[in-house]
C-alpha cells in the first residue's frame, strides 16, 4: 500500500482549524490536593491570587462567542477546577452563551456525589477522571495520595449515575504500560464512553520520569487499532497523533475507503493537535497552543483570545505543516498527524522539530 494520500489531501481544510478551535482547555485554577508525579502544572493547595476572576472569566466567553457556529466545546481543567468556589456559576454562565462544557476534576474528597449532581445540574455535558493503575498500590502511588483510587473509582460510577458521559484519562510511561490491559478492563467496568491514553510529555514534575521508547510506543498504536475493534468505547491518545497514522494505514489495509476513514471516530479527530484545533487558557489567563506546550502567545487579560488563536505567530506557524522540520516535514502523514509539537518542543526547544516519539521513517 502506498504512503501517499491523494484523497485525504483533498480533505485537508477540514484539517486545519484556522477560523476556531474544536476544544478550549480552560485551567481555572492551579490548586489541587493532589501530589501527582507527573503534573504538567505542577500544582500546588493553594490558589493563586492573580487567577482570573468570575468577570474575567465572563468577559472571555463573551469574546470567544466570535469564534462563530459550531462554538468550541470548552473543558474546564486544573489543577482541581472544583477548588474554584465560583465554579457552577462559570459553567452556568458558558452554558448560557451556548457553549458545550466538560469538567476534569481531580480524584479527591471534593469529587462526592453532591458535586457531581450539582455540576450535571448546571448544564455539564461530560466528565473525566484519571486512572494511572489497575489497582489502589499503582494508581496511588502516582497521585501521592492514599484512598485516591478507591475515591475516583466511586466518582466515576456517580458520573454514570448522573447521566454523564465519563472519560478515563491513563498516563503512558515506561511505569505504566505493562498495566494498560488491566487498566482498560477496569475502564470497560466502569462504562467509561472515552479513554484517553496521555503519552507522557517531560514537561513539570513529569520531567522525572521516563517516555517508553519510539518502538514501543508503536506497538501500543497497534494495540490501541486493534483494541479499539472489540470495543464500544471511543479510543483517542493525546500527545501521540501518530496513533492516527497506524490507524489510517491498517483500515486502508482492511479495505477501508477515504471517505470512510474521516467517518471514524480518529479519522474525525485527523489534524487536530497543539495549536492546530486546540487551545490552552492559564490559570492567569495566559494562551498557550497546548497545557504541555507552554509557549505563551499572550494573554486574555490584553488581547482577544479569538485573535491570538487565529492571528498569533505561534499558532499560524504550527497550524502549516509545511513549516515542520526533519521527519515530520518529510512525512506524507503530516497533515493527519503532525507530530507532538510538545513533545518536540520539550525535547528540543523547537515546536516545529520532529516528534521523537514517532519511529516511523518516510
């Protein structure tokens, strides 16, 4: 089978989201009880004081109603988005200018069944939690919180109950990828519609661990493909587009048309990557291309957040896939894929470098 892709290049505006992003990562705060080893934010308890306020927040949402029809679906993140008093009113206030929400609240004692019915009351659409371990002795022991399995297993099963849609987030290392199977049978248990494995990027505390190796990170792909056949629950990596190039190939190998790929649950995520569909608001409103890609390319605080996403150099540049560099820019996958433009900024200071987790060679 040949590498080119003469139909799908047809489809690249449908792959280049110039105009608005699918998702806005919105941190609304830094603070979480947590200790987890590999925090990209590198959280701390307490808040901090130049966080936006609720009328910052407001005056937001307002402005990136000029994004236009269909309006980006936002997620509301941390740190520990429930540490903000003001958060039913903030999804309240989205929800009233016609923005889809989600929550990703961390696995502590604050996540009860009285939060959850309170947040699905005020208009979430869906909510995520982690799961780094199959069991209480792994998952815990990268949280640094005893009791954080038991406590996110049982708010997984009230977002259920609440009539949510409930997304597993799993960290991929070298620590956890012998667990990935148990981890999914867990997933599958709890009736999870989404999991998303996070392919660590060396960014915060993360940077003490260790990524798996290129080669292994391609069989996981693989084993993502043929997993994702035997189960109703949507499979996605974030920080790992490449996934999307095994995909491609093995469904064309299958028989598979172009047309039918992009109908797929990852052909529809097809480009979507840092700065390219995505967008980052800081705590302190600061706009990034990605939570892992901590460029700044100004502030919410100065400018519109629609002109930053839309007009900022950063953003333009890693929306081209002519401008990337190496492999990358040599790959017939690019316009799919892309690259980990965080992880290729992390590992070499350049967010147009080649992503050196991805071993394939064009």
């Amino acid at each position: 089978m040949t590498d080119a892709l003469p139909v799908l290049a047809e489809a690249a505006p449908q792959m280049t989201f110039d105009r608005a992003p699918l998702l806005v990562y919105w941190e609304l705060t830094r603070a979480c009880d947590l200790a987890c080893r590999h925090c990209r934010a590198e959280a701390i308890r307490a808040r901090h004081p130049q966080e936006l306020t609720t009328a910052e927040v407001e005056a937001v949402l307002d402005d990136a109603r000029r994004f236009g029809d269909p309006l980006p679906h936002l997620v509301f993140t941390g740190g520990d988005p429930l540490q903000r008093p003001d958060l039913l009113t903030l999804v309240r206030a989205a929800r009233a200018r016609g923005f889809r929400v989600s929550v990703a609240p961390s696995g502590t004692t604050r996540l009860d069944a009285s939060a959850v019915a309170d947040l699905a009351a005020a208009g979430v659409e869906s909510m995520s939690v982690s799961l780094d371990g199959s069991a209480a002795a792994r998952h815990d022991a990268f949280r640094g919180v005893p009791g954080c399995f038991e406590t996110t297993v049982r708010a997984a099963r009230w977002i259920r109950e609440a009539g949510l849609g409930l997304q597993v987030n799993t960290l991929v290392t070298d620590e956890t990828a012998a667990d990935l199977p148990a981890i999914f049978r867990l997933v599958s248990e709890l009736g999870a519609a989404r999991w998303s494995l996070f392919f660590l990027v060396p960014v915060g505390r993360g940077r003490l661990l260790r990524e798996v190796s290129a080669d292994d990170a391609e069989r996981l792909c693989h084993w993502l493909v043929g997993l994702a056949a035997t189960t109703r629950c949507a499979l996605a990596t974030t920080e790992a587009p490449h996934y999307r190039r095994v995909a491609y190939r093995r469904m064309r190998a299958a028989g598979l048309t172009d047309p039918e790929i992009l109908r797929t649950p990852v052909g529809r995520g097809f480009g979507v990557r840092d700065g390219n569909g995505i967008v980052f608001i800081s705590h302190t409103g600061d706009v990034f291309p990605s939570g892992f890609l901590s460029l700044p390319a100004g502030s919410v605080r100065r400018h519109s957040l629609v002109d930053l996403y839309r007009h900022a150099d950063l953003f333009v540049r890693l929306r081209d896939p002519s401008r990337l560099l190496g492999r990358c820019g040599r790959c017939p996958f690019r316009l799919l894929c892309g690259g980990s433009r965080a992880r290729a900024w992390a590992r070499t200071g350049n967010p147009l470098a080649s992503d050196p987790l991805c071993p394939y060679r064009p």
